[in-house]
C-alpha cells in the first residue's frame, strides 16, 4: 500500500470514527444521557495507519447511573 492510500485510508478511518461518535452522541442523548467528553481521541489519529479510538470519555455520577439504567432497561428487554 502507498503513502496515498494509507492516508486516504486513514482520513476515511476518521471520517467513520466522526460518524459513530455523532450517532453515540444521539443515541445517548434519546436515552437521557450525555457524556460531554465523547469524542475520538485526537493522538490515536496520528500516523500513517492511525488506530483511532472513540474516546467515551468522562462523565459524572449522575449520567454513570442513567447509562446503567439504560443498559440494565436494555439487557432485560424493556
């Protein structure tokens, strides 16, 4: 693979990791909860073939339990 594609490779890598995060943001926000630091993590991004992450982030208490909640609702069907 050349320089090229591997950056075309990546940029597209990204582009699907700014997609996801969009659609985690809106699910999230359907259910009630928002993590303010979701986002893809900008060093895993750097390189020729970045492995980039989504980075969930940090979030309170508050929003640790309304995402349990949703999980727990989740997990039994509701």
């Amino acid at each position: 693979m050349t320089t090229t594609e591997r950056r075309r490779a990546a940029v597209e890598r990204i582009r699907e990791a700014e997609e996801v995060v969009a659609r985690l943001r809106d699910g999230f926000a359907r259910a009630g909860v928002k993590l303010p630091s979701l986002r893809i993590d900008a060093a895993s991004c750097a390189g020729d073939a970045p492995a980039v992450l989504v980075d969930l982030g940090r979030c309170n208490l508050d929003a640790a339990v309304r995402l349990s909640r949703v999980l727990d609702e989740r997990a039994a069907g509701a």
